[in-house]
C-alpha cells in the first residue's frame, strides 16, 4: 500500500524494517461467494498488534454467515 504518514499510522510497517524503508502492511479477511465470484465482506486490521491476527478478524465476519451456508477454509481456521 502507499508510503503515507496515514497508513503509516493506522498500518505500520514490519518492525524490523528501517523507518523510511518499508511500506504499511494491511492485513485483509474476506468472505467470497463461490456462486458469484462476488465479495460478500471483508475486514482490515494492522499487520500486526492485538486483535489483527487473521482469526480475529474472521471472528468479525463470521455474523454474515447464514444457518444455511456452506464455509471452505483453510486448515489455519481449524483451531
């Protein structure tokens, strides 16, 4: 994503990066319809931090869900 001081602030980059050297990193959770090809949802979070590891964000989107639908994961989500 761009060099910005906003994404700067709300994305920082790796901490082992040099400041000035690097670029923000967003971390991104979707749903996908496998019917459409369309974008249910999705969430953003810092690359790093509390609540931005990827089951975190999952666990905001997870309310979308039907009593009907059918979810294909990876098995990072067997926890």
């Amino acid at each position: 994503m761009p060099d910005t001081e906003d994404n700067q602030t709300h994305y920082p980059q790796q901490s082992v990066q040099k400041k000035g050297l690097g670029f923000p990193i967003m971390r991104m959770v979707g749903l996908l319809s496998l019917a459409t090809g369309s974008c249910v949802d999705y969430v953003t979070g810092a690359y790093q931090g509390k609540g931005s590891g990827e089951t975190s964000l999952f666990a905001q989107l997870i309310g979308n869900l039907g009593k009907q639908d059918l979810l294909l994961a990876d098995r990072y989500y067997l926890h």
